[in-house]
C-alpha cells in the first residue's frame, strides 16, 4: 500500500464568503458572552461577542475612511496588544489584506518587506521597529476607529486573496504567503482533529497577539465556534501561568514546548481540575516532555505538525492519540502522502511529507516568488521540506528536515538570512549557521565563523540585533580554523553542531 491518507473533504467552502464574518459568525446570537479575556492576576479585562464585532467593524469603517480600498495591502506593526486582532479581522471584514508581522522585526527587515510588497499603508504603534512609510496609521488612531459605524461585511470569491503571512525561504529571503479567505473554513479539521474545541470551552493560549499560533489557535478558532479565548496579559511571567490557569477556569490550554517545559521546571502546580488537556505547535514534543506533563498535571498533550503554507494538517488529539513518536495522523478531510521523486513511496518508507495541492487550507501563491511555489507541487502534491513515514494506520512519524531550515523556539528561520547578514561584519570570512542542542528538547541559533582570530562576542550580538529579529538572532559564536565543506567546497551546515560543545547543567 501506498502513504497516502486520502479522506473525503470538508464541504465546499459557501459562496460568497467572508473570512471574518465566518470568525464572527456567533457574535449576534452570543452578544453578552465573553468572546476573550485577557488575563491579570485576580481579574480580567472582558470583551464580549458583541463589543468585540461593534470594535471590528468600527475600525473597518475607520480603514475605509483613511481612504484604503478592497484589495489594498497593509501591512501591521503593532504590538502585543488586543489592537492586532481587532485591526486584523476589521482589514479582512471589508476586503484589505492585512500583513502581520513579528513585532521583533528590525528596521532593515520591515524595509525588505516594503519594497517586496508596496503596502498602501502601515498600521503603526510607534514604539514597534519600522522602515519610514507615508501613509501610517497610528495605535491611536485605530483605537478612536472602534466608535465608529460598523461597516458591512464585504462577501466575495472565497478564493480571493484574504491575508498574508511571512514565512522563511530557503534562499534566505523571506517569503510572502498569500492565503485566501477560504482558508479559516478549512480550519474546522483542527477542530476535531487537534483540539476537541466546544462551544464551552475556554481556551488559554500562552502566545502573543502578534503570532500567528495565536492569532488562529488562539483567537480565530474560539471565536468562529463560540467558545472563549484566555490570553494572559502582555509581559505575563511565564511562572504565573499556572496560577492564571486556575483561577480562570481554562479547559485548554495552548502554548509551543518550550512554555510547557518552563512550567514544569517548577517544583509544585496548582491542582488544574477544569484543564481537559494541553495543544503543542511550532516546534517538534519529546515524548519525555509529553509524559512529564501528564504525570504533573493528569492531562494528556497533544501535538500538531503543519506550515505556513497551509497551518496545521497532521496531529494527534483527544480521540485519536498519537502512538509512540509518531505525530499523529492526517486531520479528518485531509488528503496527505509520504512522497519520494516518483510520487508516494510504499508505507513505512521515508519520504517527503506532502499535502494535496486541493486542500481549502493551502496558500495561494507566494506574493513575491511565485516561481518558487509552483516548484514546490510534485503532480497533485505541495512538498512540505519536512520529512516522515506513514504507518498502516495513517499514523505519521517526524524524520527532520529535507533542508538545513532551522527550528529554535518554535520558528523557522533560514540559515541563508544568518549568514548573509554575520558575513558583511569585519574580520568575518566564512560563516554558517545552525541550530544546536544546549539541553534536552531546547535548542537554540548558533554562528560558526573564520576569521583571522576570535571576535568579541558582545559586538557580534550587538550586531545582529540591529539587522535580525530576535529570534533569527544567534545565541552563541564559534570560532573555527575552517567551517566543513564536501566535495565539491559546498559548506556542509548538517555537520556544524558537532563543533558546538553545550554548556554543562
């Protein structure tokens, strides 16, 4: 047989459609229920349903008001703050393509993106990083925009451009994901396929409002179901989650490995009594971590493995655990295979993990290398970069990466960008960079240079965090006589930790 899961799809997307008026397709019928809390120490600031839609869709009118059309990209550079998702589903209500970005960009960052995908306008707080524009809106501005008549939903295509998300590339250029509106019909599968989401559900996201993880785990998914979403407040203490799972009463909590293993370094935990189980994204669970968590806390975790490209398709949840290491299975619609060069290998045999290039989840196109997504489909297939095996049972097992992408705290960051950044810094002339083990399951950025002699390292991170975000930025420098190449001179950056020793516990 063949690694291929093959499941009957969800219903077609309906038409017309709107993304946001899907995520907020309750809001009438639930006006008084709380749509999010964001969480304080013996206290909440709540937004209901209703006061969440009357701020959407003032600012909408606010948008059109600043003369931005349909169509018109924005690009968003804003903080932790509950203005970003409000911004970013009032763009979409009225047809603008909203651009978050990490607020961590630097300067030069913001200016690539810029000049790749000329956006009509920058949605502003001033005390986030960007290259100069003329047309800004500022964080005050937005929030005298939620006063305003509420505008109408603009239905459409569902096929038409919705949003865009930045991803890494391999070149090392970052590339411009276009997702249709289509895309958040498509992430009903997680709701059964990852989450075992409820209407009574309060979902805590440990996450920033700024990150896709929550954008969507967090925020988009609660509110198009119903449900409540849990944020602690901007700059929370990690440490104080617990206490916050508690005393607001969440019965999922969502958050990437490394949150998880922050929490466990504590030597006692509240007892979670309304927690039903924990969600685990952006970087790989150890099935160590897994156990540790269950035995703390009675709560299983279940992990789900997806991209930018098309968020998450493959898990494990509730009712379809994941046996042993394997991630889990394709959600229930997907349409996923194990791919070698001549289209789907037999199952148990390593290959590419690809998903089906009609999947409602699956990008459009990148904005800015269109070329290179057209070479990512293989026949019916889009190649993900990621490798597994597909057992009997449709149950996938993570292999590593077809490339030298690197993954530490959750994102995925091209060795390439490093690089070409550490290789313009004087007395540098040969750098690579790689992701290192410093401890079990936590792994971090590390730089390996040439150079006439050692460099100091103060400068070397002074450096880097006036062009990278910081978590492009590596954490350590190795000095090396000569970085390993093959054959043919071609740096081997798979050889690079070796060469790192970690620091003893």
């Amino acid at each position: 047989m063949l690694s291929i899961f093959d499941q009957a799809p969800p219903p077609p997307c309906p038409t017309p459609f709107n993304m946001a008026a899907h995520v907020l397709r309750h809001a009438r019928a639930k006006a008084d229920k709380t749509a999010l809390s964001v969480l304080e120490d013996g206290g909440a600031t709540d937004w209901s349903y209703g006061d969440l839609q009357a701020a959407i869709l003032g600012t909408a009118t606010g948008m059109l008001q600043a003369g931005l059309q349909p169509g018109d990209l924005v690009l968003m550079r804003l903080g932790n703050s509950v203005e970003f998702p409000i911004a970013y589903l009032a763009a979409i209500a009225v047809g603008i393509v909203p651009v978050p970005t990490s607020s961590q960009l630097t300067e030069p960052e913001t200016a690539q993106i810029i000049a790749d995908l000329s956006p009509s306008a920058i949605l502003r707080d001033p005390d986030i990083s960007c290259a100069p524009h003329p047309n800004q809106i500022l964080l005050d501005d937005l929030a005298r925009m939620r006063d305003l008549p509420p505008a109408e939903f603009a239905m459409g295509d569902p096929n038409r451009l919705g949003y865009v998300v930045y991803t890494s590339g391999t070149s090392g250029k970052p590339r411009a994901v276009a997702h249709a509106h289509r895309a958040i019909w498509a992430r009903q599968m997680m709701v059964d396929g990852w989450y075992g989401l409820q209407p009574s559900d309060r979902l805590c996201h440990a996450g920033a409002f700024n990150w896709t993880y929550t954008l969507g785990t967090g925020l988009m998914d609660p509110w198009t179901i119903g449900a409540t979403a849990l944020i602690p407040r901007p700059g929370k203490d990690l440490g104080m989650l617990p206490s916050l799972l508690k005393e607001h009463r969440a019965t999922i909590f969502a958050a990437a490995p490394g949150v998880f293993r922050k929490i466990l370094q504590q030597p006692s935990l509240p007892d979670l009594t309304d927690l039903r189980h924990g969600l685990c994204a952006g970087e790989k669970l150890s099935h160590e971590l897994h156990d540790q968590w269950k035995r703390r806390t009675g709560t299983g975790l279940y992990e789900a493995f997806g991209m930018s490209e098309c968020s998450t398709f493959i898990s494990s949840s509730p009712s379809h655990p994941a046996r042993g290491e394997a991630l889990g299975q394709p959600q229930r619609g997907r349409r996923v295979a194990i791919v070698g060069p001549d289209g789907p290998v037999p199952q148990g045999q390593d290959g590419t993990i690809a998903i089906h290039r009609d999947d409602p989840g699956l990008m459009l196109t990148y904005l800015n290398a269109p070329d290179e997504a057209a070479a990512r489909m293989q026949g019916e297939w889009f190649l993900t970069g990621d490798r597994g095996a597909m057992a009997v049972d449709g149950q996938i097992t993570y292999l590593g990466r077809d490339d030298d992408m690197m993954n530490a705290g959750g994102y995925r960051v091209s060795p390439v960008e490093v690089e070409s950044v550490l290789a313009r810094y004087p007395g540098i002339t040969q750098v690579g960079a790689a992701a290192v083990q410093i401890k079990q399951d936590t792994f971090i950025i590390a730089a390996f240079y040439t150079g006439p002699e050692k460099l100091d390292e103060t400068a070397l991170r002074t450096y880097v965090s006036t062009s990278l975000a910081r978590y492009k930025q590596p954490r350590v420098f190795v000095h090396l006589p000569e970085l390993p190449t093959g054959g043919n001179g071609k740096l081997l950056r798979r050889a690079l930790p070796a060469y790192f020793k970690a620091p003893s516990e």
